[in-house]
C-alpha cells in the first residue's frame, strides 16, 4: 500500500500557485489493463538457441528453466561433463544448478537497469559442455512488472494566459514518463473538473512528449485571477490473489548418495515456484506430515532454500535407499501447498583405508652399508574386500632406499650410497594406497638413522696461509689462528694441529713458533729480525680423532715485516767524538766546489732507507750546501779573501722511516792553497760492520783470481794470433757495486794488445763526466811495450765501496 502510495503522488502534477479545496476524487480509470507474466521456459527451436523468459525482479533460486530436459540430456550427464554457463558481461544473472539441470535466478534483476527503455530485454548466455565439447547459445527474455509509477519532469506548471484569449485555444504540456513498458507504461491522464479548461486526449499516443490544455471558456481576471488544475497520469496494477499452489519442477527426484557422506552434504536443491505475488508466492519448504522420524534424523531440510542435506551417519548395510517427502507452501492468507518426493540411494564407498604395520626397525644404518641392507620389515593391512582390498606401497623418489614386496609383506632396503654428512637421518614416508574407487591412502613415517664413520679428513679453510710479523715482535705474540673442519661428527670430528718437523737456517721449526694443538693458534717463540731472517714457511698438519686417524696439511708462510730500527751509518768522513773529519778546499774554490761527498748506509729496507742529507750547524751559513739525496757537500760562492782559515759543518743523515732516525757527523774544512792529489788513507776512520770487511776480502781475492785469469788469456792469445798478425779485441773487466749506496758505481778494466801504452781504470759510469764522485776513483796510464801485457795498478780511495758482481769480457 504504502509503494501504491507513492506511485499515486509521484503522477501527479499541479498547474497554478496556491492549492485549492480538494478536488473530487478521479472518476475509475477508462482502461484497464491486466497483465500477468510468469518465466516460462519457451522450449527450443530446432538448431536454435534455447529461449526462455523470466521476470524481473524474482528472488534467488528463483525457477527459469528446464536445460537438461530441453537438450534432452541426464542432469547426471551435464554434471559429470562439467556443464557451466558463461556471459559476456560482468554480472551472472542466472546459474545452472548441475543437480537437476534447471537454470535459476543467481541475482535479483532489474529490467529498466538491464535494458532502460528497449521494447524488449534479453540476456545472452552460453552453455558449455565438455568431453567432449558442446557450446548452446541461451536467450533469457526479462519480462517487464509494473514497478515504476508515471513521473512529470516538473511537479507544477506556470502558465499565462491572456483574458482575451478566445475559446479553443491549446497550451501544451510535457507528458508523464514511465521506465516500464507496454502496458506496464503511462496508459491515461485526468484532469481536475474544470469549466474553463479540457484536456485533449484524441492525438494522444504512447511515448508522446506533449498534451494539450484546451481552453473551453473565455478567462476573466476580475473573477479569478488565478485557475489551478491537477493533472494525473494513470497506470494500471492487477492486484494479486493467492489462486495458485506451490509447484514443484518435478514430483520425485532421485538421488545417488555414497554412504560415507559427511553430514551437511547437500543431497538436492529442490525448487518450487508460485507464479503468485509477495506473500501469496514466498514458498516455504518443509518435511511431509507422513516421512518417518529416522529420515528427519538423517536429514534436514531447509525452509527458505529447500536445500536437503545430510544430518546424520549414512550406513549401507543398514538401508540402501531412504524416501524423503516435502512439501512447499505459500503464505497467502489461506496457504496452499505443493508435494514431491525424494528418493535417496546409498552407494557403498570404500570407506576403510589401508593400514602399515610396522614389525622391525633396524637404526642406525652405517654410512657405509652395502646396498641392499634391509632397514625394515613391515604389513600392510586393509578392512574393504575386493579391489578396495588390494593395497600397494610406495616412497618418496630420490632417497636411497627401495621397497622389496611379498604378498602383504614388505621389505625397505638400501638402494645406492649412503652418507652421514649429506644426510644424518631420514623420515620415509610409506604410502599404502587401495584400489577402490576412489582410492584410499594412508602414510608411515619411518625415522631413519645413519650413523657416521670416519671417512673425511679435516679441511683447512684456506689452502695457504700468509701471515705478516713486524719484527722486533714480543715473545709469544699470536700470529694467526689455524682453522680445520672435519663434516664427520663426534670424536671422527676431533681436530687436533701441529707442526711438521723442518729446519730454518739450521734450526728445528719449534725454535722459532709453536701452535696449540686444540685451538690452532700460532704464537712466536723468538724475536724476528728482519735484517737476519725476512722470511720462512712452515707446515701445519690438522689431524681428526677417528680410528683410524685422517690428516691434512697447510702451509703457512711468515713474512718478517721490516721497521726502522736501524739508525743511518756514515761510512765517510768519520768524525769521533774528540775530533771531525778533515776535509780541505782550495782558497780560490769556485761556486759549486766538491768539498766532499757524505757516505752513509741504513741497516733497513724500503722506505726505511731512504736517506736525506741535512747541513744542520754551519760557522758559516751561507758558505757551503749539502745536496738532499746524494749527500755531496759544495761551496755556494767563492772564498772571500779574509775568510778564516777553518769552517765547522755538522751534517745530519735521516732516514725516511717512522718515526726516523739519524746520525750526524762533524767536518772540518781547512783552506789551504793548494790541495795534493795524494789520497789519504781514511780507512782507519772507518767503522764497518763484521760482514762488510768479509766482503772486501772476497772483492779482493775475486779481482786477484780474475786479473790472473784474464792476464794469462791475454798473454795466450797474444802469442796465438800475433803470428798471423791479427789485432787483439778489446778486453774489459767489470765490477759493478751495489748496496745501500745511493747510486751504483760501475768499474771497468780495459787492456789493448798491439798499442803503445795500456790503460787500465776504474771509472764512475752512472754520472756525469766532473759532477760523479770523482774522489772515489783513481784511474793510471801504464806504458808497455807492444805485444806484452800491461801492469795493472788499482788504487781505490775508498775501500768500503762493495761490489758484488764481477764480469769479465
């Protein structure tokens, strides 16, 4: 009443400002029109699409139509086909219920919603089917309700209209619209009693835009101003009576059920529809006053959907078939009812599963067992009969194991080779699977062990090791830590290190570090010098304590690393601490004199002996230099005529290390008229170390033995080829020196056959001819007569120069 209501209020259109007195109810409309659409299924031309129709606005479950029967198919067919329903849009009106084959309303529909205003309104679909493939086209027509009242674009019109207008004038109007169709639409309008104004329904059609007011009397604005009307557009609704039962698609539905079907399986939707309205059509389901009370325990059916579903335990051997009656029944003020009947089969299921039994366990497997070795002994047992009784076992593929079988017996055996460290145990799953349809499985875990053998070595984990000490390192400082794992386990993974037996310089291995046998850490067992020992290598043997043992080895190589703890040792000039080295220049030295040059050396390597000259303390400042890298004391300037006769110069030698160190020596400079060229002997001033008058002696006795050498070749082949008168080639000696000096002095011999005079000298290659260390080479001219070998005369003014190579050309 209260949706008629609003539809009446919403037709309505009022034509003027204020209300009148209410006007008279409308006289009963001039047409009536009842139109009562039901879904009913149109069947299916042949070859064509299937048609159906159905109303809008129908709830869920709602009935369409019959597939399966109209394609002539079991609904058993379609379900087990896959049977399903696709649409080309989002939504899914309708639904295909498998169980029965009947297609149903999924979603409420709205058809001015689907459709707006189309004459007709039609939803495609498309059954498929597989195995195989079938595709049928469906055509559901949405059937038009009278839902929508007539609505004006504008509740009240305002007209003008002129008092002078003459009778029979026409004023138009917008019509009434309606989202309905057909007759559900605008089918009359009425206007309020008026003896000025008609309205004009002859042109009238439906879906017209426009009315027309006809004036019917001449309008005077001194008896009435104003003239209001209410016009009303009028659709028609059949009111509905409940005047039919509840039906259902069908009056018995059969039902194949497998006894082992849990409770709240569905059995069957079941659908009956009342082409009734509201009340008079809701439909509620409900069991029949004569199904027996051991049906109501083993199922229920539910009011609203009709679905009938499980309630209770199904058991074959206690009744193969049940009969379920229910009824559905309207709630129309006087209901009526509607009956079916469903009869419910029990299928038997293999409803027992397989058992494993497990009789003997043997664990754990030794790692390196036998393939073939049995693990376990196990049954298998099963309660169904028949194929549900046939049973087979199986295991997981990759595990190295495989199952024997006998009967009902199995055997689990090792397949392949077996390893602790991969795997240390195994949890088989045995699964036992029946025959049945559909089959029944049941799974054994079984916990294998493998137990372990001491079948790896212990691994470093770095093939070498290289370790850096400083040296001057305290006693027993730790050097690295050596690190071996074994992948075995209890005491097979044991480690234990020591040190293979050696010897450095004559020494066993153990006096210069040691190890711990436990942890691997090395420690020093002396101080390192890097001057006497720059590096050794060790060897570390790691060993397990499996029986029997397993070892590895790992060289370890120990690099002394150098640090400045060596100060700079001036070998030339020499001063003490009573007197300084005396050196003297000519009084008419000019700019860049050579006064002397600084000799020094560094017990370190690297950058640690890298050394730097320094003038430090001068009696004159401005008198001399001293050249940073190579240690050479010049004159800046020439002597001034009243220059003392003596200068003090202290020179400072630093190393390059960190932090430095140094040495200093003090010089005296005597100016004097005239230097000698006689060299004074300045190896008492000298203070070399041990080795290095060892290596002077060797220099000496090497010259002498190559002189001899290279005067008796000279003399052979000069009594050799002179006869034939052939010029000897050129001979040269050479020894080159190096060291920690800053340079490197070459020193070359040469002897000429054939030539009045011979010359043998030692001369300074690696500089310039009058810049080099000229004081530190002598070179003299000995005559000879030809064909006779030259006396060699080697003077050397410094003899703390070192060579260490000797060549002979």
């Amino acid at each position: 009443m209260a949706a008629a209501a609003r539809r009446s209020r919403g037709g309505a259109v009022a034509l003027g400002l204020p209300p009148p007195s209410p006007p008279p109810p409308p006289p009963p409309p001039l047409l009536l029109l009842l139109l009562l659409l039901l879904g009913l299924g149109a069947g299916r031309a042949a070859g064509g699409p299937l048609r159906y129709s159905v109303r809008e606005e129908l709830p869920h479950g709602a009935f369409v139509g019959n597939v399966a029967s109209d394609l002539g198919v079991d609904p058993r067919r379609l379900a087990a086909r896959g049977a399903r329903l696709t649409s080309g849009s989002g939504r899914q009106y309708l639904e295909l219920e498998l169980g029965r084959g009947v297609l149903l309303v999924r979603e409420r529909m709205d058809r001015e919603e689907l459709c707006e205003l189309s004459p007709t309104c039609f939803l495609s679909l498309e059954l498929v089917i597989e195995q195989p493939i079938e595709v049928h086209n469906v055509e559901v027509e949405v059937l038009d309700i009278n839902d929508n009242a007539p609505r004006f674009p504008r509740q009240d019109y305002r007209l003008e209209i002129s008092e002078s207008a003459v009778p029979g004038a026409r004023f138009h109007i917008e019509s009434a619209q309606d989202p309905d169709v057909g007759t559900n639409s605008v089918q009359s309008y009425q206007l309020s009693p008026s003896r000025h104004f008609a309205l004009d329904l002859k042109g009238f059609q439906s879906g017209s835009k426009l009315l027309e007011l006809v004036l019917q009397q001449p309008l005077d604005r001194e008896q009435s101003a104003l003239q209001q009307l209410v016009l009303t557009a009028i659709s028609v609704r059949v009111v509905d009576t409940n005047d039919n039962p509840p039906a259902f698609d069908r009056s018995t539905y059969t039902v194949n059920l497998l006894e082992n079907s849990p409770p709240g399986t569905l059995v069957v939707k079941l659908n009956a529809s009342d082409p009734d309205e509201g009340s008079n059509g809701d439909v509620i389901y409900s069991f029949g006053s004569y199904t027996p009370q051991k049906v109501r325990q083993l199922f229920s059916v539910d009011p609203h959907s009709g679905e009938v579903r499980v309630n209770g335990t199904l058991d074959y051997e206690e009744a193969s078939s049940y009969e379920i009656y229910v009824q559905a029944t309207d709630q129309g003020p006087v209901s009526m009812a509607g009956h079916c009947k469903v009869l419910v089969n029990i299928v038997d299921a293999n409803d027992n599963v397989p058992e494993v039994v497990l009789t003997s366990l043997y664990s754990p497997v030794p790692e390196d067992a036998k393939s073939g070795t049995v693990v376990a002994l196990m049954s298998v047992t099963d309660q169904d009969s028949g194929l549900n009784k046939q049973v087979s076992l199986r295991i997981p593929p990759g595990l190295p194991f495989m199952l024997n079988s006998f009967k009902n017996s199995y055997t689990l055996v090792t397949q392949g080779k077996l390893d602790h460290e991969k795997a240390a145990a195994y949890n088989i799953t045995v699964t036992a699977t029946d025959s049945g349809i559909p089959p029944l499985s049941s799974q054994k875990v079984i916990h294998v062990e493998i137990s372990d053998i001491n079948d790896n070595p212990p691994r470093f984990e770095e093939p070498v090791y290289s370790v850096y000490v400083p040296e001057n390192n305290p006693l027993g400082v730790l050097l690295c830590t050596i690190k071996a794992t074994d992948p075995d386990v209890a005491e097979n993974a044991y480690v234990s290190y020591s040190l293979l037996d050696g010897e450095i310089e004559g020494l066993p291995v153990t006096s210069y570090v040691s190890i711990k046998s436990d942890s691997g850490n090395m420690y020093a067992v002396k101080s390192f010098d890097y001057e006497t020992l720059r590096e050794f290598q060790v060897v570390v043997q790691a060993q397990d304590a499996g029986i029997p043992s397993l070892s590895s080895t790992v060289s370890v190589h120990i690099y002394v690393v150098d640090e400045n703890d060596h100060a700079p040792q001036i070998l030339y000039p020499t001063s003490t601490n009573t007197s300084a080295a005396l050196e003297m220049i000519p009084r008419l030295a000019n700019a860049g004199y050579l006064v002397t040059k600084i000799i020094a050396i560094d017990g370190d390597s690297g950058q640690n002996a890298w050394l730097f000259y320094h003038l430090v303390q001068t009696s004159d400042p401005g008198l001399f230099r001293v050249e940073l890298h190579t240690g050479e004391i010049r004159t800046t300037r020439k002597l001034r005529e009243e220059s003392t006769p003596t200068y003090n110069l202290t020179v400072e030698v630093r190393d390059n290390g960190e932090p430095p160190m140094s040495s200093s020596v003090a010089i005296t400079v005597a100016v004097v008229d005239r230097v000698s060229k006689i060299i004074p002997d300045t190896r008492r001033h000298i203070k070399s170390p041990s080795n290095y008058s060892e290596i002077t002696l060797y220099l000496i006795i090497a010259l002498c033995a190559i002189s001899f050498v290279f005067l008796f070749t000279i003399i052979g082949l000069t009594v050799i080829k002179l006869p034939q008168g052939l010029k000897v080639q050129p001979h040269f000696i050479e020894v080159r020196g190096n060291g920690s000096l800053t340079k490197t002095y070459c020193y070359k011999a040469c002897l000429t056959a054939g030539s009045g005079s011979d010359t043998f000298m030692f001369y300074n290659t690696c500089g310039p001819t009058g810049t080099g260390p000229s004081a530190v080479v002598t070179e003299r001219h000995l005559t000879g007569q030809s064909g006779q070998s030259a006396q060699n005369l080697i003077i050397l003014k410094n003899d703390s120069i070192t060579p260490n190579e000797v060549r002979l050309y």
